[in-house]
C-alpha cells in the first residue's frame, strides 16, 4: 500500500490533472475545463486507468478505481483526492484499512441506541387477531403493494400508509397508482386505504404530534415495509429513513397502547463474512456486522437490531427476511427497476453472463408478502423471525440456459472478462450495466472484492427457512417452484411490455 507522504492542495491537483489529462488527449491546457464532465472528452478506459496511475503515483496514495464515476469532472475530483491526501496525511484515516472514497467505516455495534424513552407503558398485550386499524410503511413500494393488496385481502382492517406527497389526494393517488402498477387496484377496496402524510426520516415519521398520538393511540398493528433502497449510498445517506425511521416506528408502537411491530428485514443482516459457509436459522442472533460493505445492508443490520432492542423492552415484533423478491408467480408483474431485472437485461444486450458460482434464491413477490401477512396474524409468530428464502434455489447457470433456450444469444464467460468487457466495451447508456458500473466494479476493503463477490456462493451462508415453512403449513402458502412454467410466466410479462426485446 502506498502512503502519502506529502499533502497536495486541490489547486496543485487541479493543475496536474489539467496538463496530464491534455498530454493524454493532445490538446492544449486551455481546452481543458475543468467542470466538464471527464467522460465528455472521449477518455477511454485505457487511457483513464493510465492518470488514475500516474495521479496515484504522484499523490502517494491508492485511488479507488471507480472514483471517477463518483467524481466525474476534474474540479470535484481534485477537490476529493485533496481532503483524501490531507486525511492519510493527518492520520486521520488508516490507508491500510482505506475504504472506498466516499465510505467510512462504521461502527455498527454503536450505531445499535434505541430511544430510552420507547418502552411499553404497560407489559400487558392481548394479541388482537382482528386488528380494526393497522398502519403501513412502504406503500408505495413493490413489496409494500402487494403487502397492502393481502392486508386489505385478508383482514377486514382499514390501512393507514404513511406516504411521501404533498397533501392527502396527492398521497391517494400516489397508492392508487402504484397498486394498479402490479394489477392489484380494485375500486371497491379503496375507502380502508388511508394515506398519512410523512416521512420516514422525520421524527414522529414527519406527523404532526396530534396526528402521530391519534394513531399511536388507535392503531392496532403496524407492517413496516418502507425503507429506502440505494446500493450506492454509504450508512449516513441512509440512516435517517432505514435507521432512525425504525425508531420512529418502534415509538408508535409503544406508545399509548402496545401494538405489534411487523418488521420488514433482509437477508442483508448476515452478509458480515463470519456466516459465509455456516447455516443460518430464523432465531439466530445476527450479532456479526463486521465485514458488512454496503451502506443500505449495514442500516438493515442495525434497524433489525433495535426491533430486538425494542422486543426485549415488551414490544410484540415479528421480523421478516426476504431475499431478493421476483415477480408476481401470477401475471410475471415485476418491478422492472429491480436490480436484478435490470443485470439480466443488460447481460442478455452484452450477449453474456459472468460465469459465477450463484444461486437464485430470489421468491416470488406474492409468495413473500401472502407469507408475512399470514405469519403476522398468528400469536405463535410472535417474538420469532422468519426466512422467506427459497426453499429450493437454482443455480444461476439454470436461468442463464433457460434465457438461451427461449432464443436469447448468451454464453457464460469467466468473470473477470465479463469484467473487462464491462470497462472496456460498454459504451452504451441504454445497456443498463452501463450506470451500474460504479456499484458492479467498486473495489472494497483489503481484500479488494466487489459487490458481485460478495455474493459468490463461498462467501454467503447457508440459508435455512425450516421453520418458515413449518409455519406456514396448513396455510396453503408454498413458494412457487423456479421452474420453466415460473420463468416463462416471468419473460412472457417482460417482454409483452417491451422492457426484454429480441435483437
Ligand atoms: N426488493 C427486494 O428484493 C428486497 C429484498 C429484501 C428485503 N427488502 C426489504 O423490503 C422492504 C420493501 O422493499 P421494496 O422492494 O418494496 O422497495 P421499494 O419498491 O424501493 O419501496 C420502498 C418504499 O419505502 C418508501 N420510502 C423510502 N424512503 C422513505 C421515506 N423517507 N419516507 C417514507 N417512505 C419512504 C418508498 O416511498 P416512495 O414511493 O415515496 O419512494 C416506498 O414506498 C424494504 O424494507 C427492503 O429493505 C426488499
């Protein structure tokens, strides 16, 4: 690793940056503006990785490959690498343990301080398996649809959503509208869903105190769904609406009258690498979190653990794991902004796949939320969490031979030239690939691994949803299989919308 030894201002790197950029391009300094965006001029990939050497070499200090992506024109990367030489140079970062540009290491376990004030006024809770009022986060998300399709299915409650709008016909529409996304809207259901202005990343989630006391105060049960999704950002980003909207949450939830708290985890919470390989079940602890990378997996962690903080004090809770969620099994309605919709789209336009050893372990989108909704009506659920895992995972080289079989031209390559292809020959904005480059290539950690490493099926562990499914037997709850009918149910929505397109 090398260490800086001096400090350069952001003026001196601005300079170098300008001659070094015109040598390479052989044009004149004065052709260089510094608040253009650097891809603007033609800078090819070679010849970018060539000044990021030849600046690293100058400035004393490794530079994450990625950083132009995050910094795109020369004044903000001089700027960055400025504050990053000062930083090493202070002592203030230990390059030996350098993360990524725009991540700090976390402590987690610190993060973990729920609300002394959020304890139950009394310990004393009837399980109510008819709730009157229930309150739901996420809405106007993809899952937070179908859960609100099953809520208003299999209860006879009327649904207060907490909905980012401007005012209450706005929020209306906003659910409305999403509901009919996914072919879930009907007329005759629409007076109990009542939307309440908020925000998760505002205390009392952005109510007004007279709002949130009535709600706390009449609600019976609380679903929370809402979270903000970003694989990009670091924990700070993120901590107001995943972390500290949790809280707020939880703060409804003991107030007043005790009411049950369904929360909405991930498989996110054991991504620290001290459970790759090792069988994980629904009632383990989940206390690692070092090792966990990403900033929105890291607020997963920790929200999950003031649920149990919150749980210790008397608060009835259920927690929910979902992997990644798939498409309706029912119409192949999906969220085509998925990340995961999103890289078979952009492999199948590269007319390849990495040849990488994953699983799909990805569940239905119906299957998950039928199942958080059941489990959530029955008292035994209480206390205890639950893995909406597939219960019979693929490998990915299934779905990648089921893809070529229906016609699409696609072979498997080894991963790192799926990578290099990835730098070098996609220069397409309409390939989707294309803007997730920073978050497929960021290297991370003295290992350097990526994010798409990180799942490798070495590093993950083995996921056990045993008792899941024993929950949800008799129920008339199973995960569709991942067979041909799934996929082709999936493919045939895909492409009747135009989002997969033979070439
Ligand atoms: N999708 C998956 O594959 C997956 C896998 C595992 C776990 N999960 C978990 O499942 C839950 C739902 O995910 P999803 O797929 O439905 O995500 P999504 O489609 O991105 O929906 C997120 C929801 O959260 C709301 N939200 C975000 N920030 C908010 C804020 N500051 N205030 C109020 N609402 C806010 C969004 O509202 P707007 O409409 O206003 O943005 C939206 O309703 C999340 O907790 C997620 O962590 C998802």
């Amino acid at each position: 690793m090398m260490v800086s030894k001096q400090i350069f201002t952001a003026t001196e790197i601005q300079e170098w940056l300008v001659s070094n950029l015109a040598e390479a391009l052989k044009v004149d300094t004065a052709e260089i503006d510094t608040q253009q965006a650097l891809e603007s001029y033609g800078l090819d990939s070679t010849k970018a990785m060539v000044l990021v050497t030849k600046t690293e070499k100058m400035l004393g200090f490794q530079i994450a490959p990625t950083i132009l992506w995050h910094y795109p024109d020369i004044e903000s990367l001089s700027q960055r690498l400025a504050e990053e030489s000062e930083e090493l140079n202070s002592g203030a970062v230990n390059p030996t343990n350098s993360t990524p540009v725009n991540h700090v290491n976390v402590d987690l376990g610190a993060e973990v301080v729920l609300d002394p004030f959020i304890r139950p006024v009394s310990t004393s809770f009837k399980f109510n398996p008819r709730p009157d009022n229930i309150f739901l986060t996420g809405g106007t998300g993809y899952l937070g649809a179908f859960l609100l399709h099953e809520i208003l299915q299999q209860t006879n409650a009327d649904i207060y959503c907490l909905v980012r709008a401007a005012n209450f016909e706005a929020g209306k529409l906003k659910l409305k509208q999403n509901l009919e996304q996914y072919a879930l809207w009907d007329e005759q259901l629409s007076p109990r869903i009542i939307p309440v202005i908020g925000d998760l990343s505002q205390p009392k989630l952005g109510i007004s105190t007279e709002g949130f006391e009535m709600l706390a105060a009449n609600i019976d049960s609380i679903y929370h769904s809402g979270a903000m999704l970003n694989y990009v950002y670091p924990y700070q980003a993120l901590k107001s609406p995943n972390v500290l909207g949790t809280q707020e949450v939880l703060r409804m939830a003991s107030l007043f009258k005790l009411k049950p708290v369904h929360y909405v985890s991930s498989v996110a919470v054991f991504e620290s690498p001290d459970y790759a390989g090792k069988l994980v079940k629904e009632d383990d602890n989940f206390d690692n979190w070092q090792g966990i990378f990403l900033g929105y997996s890291q607020t997963k962690w920790v929200a999950e653990q003031l649920v149990k903080v919150a749980a210790q004090r008397g608060i009835p809770i259920t927690i929910h794991r979902p992997p990644l969620i798939s498409g309706d099994s029912r119409t192949g309605i999906c969220n085509t902004d998925d990340f995961i919709n999103l890289v078979i789209k952009g492999c199948i336009q590269m007319g390849c796949f990495p040849d990488v050893d994953y699983m799909l372990d990805a569940s239905p989108v119906d299957y998950v939320s039928k199942a958080i909704v059941y489990l959530s009506r029955q008292e035994e659920s209480l206390g205890k969490a639950f893995h909406l895992q597939h219960p019979e995972p693929v490998p990915l080289k299934q779905l990648v031979e089921w893809i070529s079989s229906v016609g699409f031209p696609i072979e498997m390559i080894p991963y790192e030239q799926w990578q290099e292809k990835l730098i070098n020959n996609l220069s397409s904005q309409d390939n989707p690939l294309y803007t997730l480059r920073p978050f497929l290539l960021e290297r991370w950690s003295d290992e350097q691994i990526t994010i798409p490493d990180l799942y490798l099926q070495s590093r993950r562990p083995k996921i056990s949803c045993e008792a899941t499914v024993n929950a949800l037997a008799g129920s008339g709850i199973v995960c569709p299989p991942l067979d041909s009918q799934l996929l082709m149910t999936y493919s045939a929505f895909l492409m009747q919308n135009g989002f997969l397109t033979f070439a």
